[in-house]
C-alpha cells in the first residue's frame, strides 16, 4: 500500500479515536514529545523502525520510556497497533500527521517563528493576530532563536512560508549582483 496512504489513515483513525476518548489534547503533546524524541534520537528511530532488534513488547516500552513512562491509553494502543502491524518504520510520520490533523479539528494551527531573538509579548500578539486574521485557527506557535537571520523573520505555517529576514533580503541582492556580473563578462 502507498506510504502516504497508510500514514494519512493511521492519523485519521487516531484523530477519531481521541474524540471518542476524549484523550485528544494528552495524545497530542505525547505525540509532539515522541517526534522530538524520534527526530533527535536516530538511533531510537532506527531501533523503533528494526523488525530484527527488538521484539514487538520491547519496541513498546522503548516508546513508552521516551515519554518518561507516562502514556496515555489512547497512546498506548495506537503505539502497539503500529508496532504489531509491522509500520513502526512510518511511526514519526502518523504522529507528524496525527498532530496536524487534530489541531484543525480543534480550530488550532501550528506555526514555527523563526526570528534573531526572543520575542517580547507585544510582538508575539502581533504574530498571534496576524496568523489568526489570515487563517481564522488559533496559532499554536514555536519560537526558534536564530541570531544568523541577522534581524527579521521566518513565519511557517505548515503550508506557507513567509520570510521577512534581512539574511534573506541579503541573499537575493547577492544573487542579482551574480546575475547582473554575469552580463558584464
């Protein structure tokens, strides 16, 4: 079955299940807690993802470890759904998806700000107001420092991208220097 296909239905049914719970918010940030984990830990990715290393028990502990051991029923289930059904590999991915997907049934929106330093409140309020007038969803945001963006900004919302960086606005000037010398020889 195409990849996608099973990574988009896995996340749905999860979506599902979580209403009927009443779980959602809980698996939500367990979810976020494990795509760090997986995106930082190759080796636990790799470990996860092995049909020959660990058994199926063990591979669910591992998971249950990496979230301190506390998870959720609903967690739980999904976790060794995945595991015994041998798509553990696409693990990341359902839960990557399973994030996305229940914050736009909860009217919310992950949004990623890149900028040079820490925002004040005022700034992050102008953000807030700024995504939620354009996407009418309540901004979910991470802020990540980055000093190289020299000022400015760099707003992901998922599917969109909005860079207002001076590193940027630096790039494109160098291009067309490149592009305009390239004339002159």
């Amino acid at each position: 079955m195409n990849r996608s296909l099973v990574i988009t239905r896995y996340a749905t049914a999860l979506v599902k299940y979580v209403q009927e719970t009443g779980e959602g918010d809980v698996v939500c940030r367990e979810a976020e807690s494990l795509v760090k984990t997986l995106d930082k830990s190759p080796e636990f990715a790799k470990a996860l993802a092995s049909q020959d290393i660990l058994a199926d028990d063990e591979k669910h502990r591992l998971v249950q470890g990496a979230l301190d051991g506390k998870m959720s029923d609903s967690m739980s289930r999904f976790a060794m759904l995945v595991i015994r059904g041998r798509r553990a590999d696409l693990f990341r991915d359902m839960l990557r998806n399973f994030i996305t997907r229940y914050n736009r049934s909860a009217g919310r929106r992950k949004v990623v700000l890149t900028i040079t330093r820490e925002p004040s409140k005022e700034i992050m309020q102008r953000f807030h107001d700024l995504v939620k007038s354009k996407t009418g969803d309540e901004p979910v945001f991470e802020v990540i420092v980055d000093p190289s963006l020299v000022g400015g900004f760099v707003l992901d919302l998922e599917d969109t991208l909005l860079d207002a960086s001076v590193k940027r606005q630096l790039d494109i000037i160098k291009e067309q220097f490149v592009i305009r010398n390239r004339r002159l020889v």
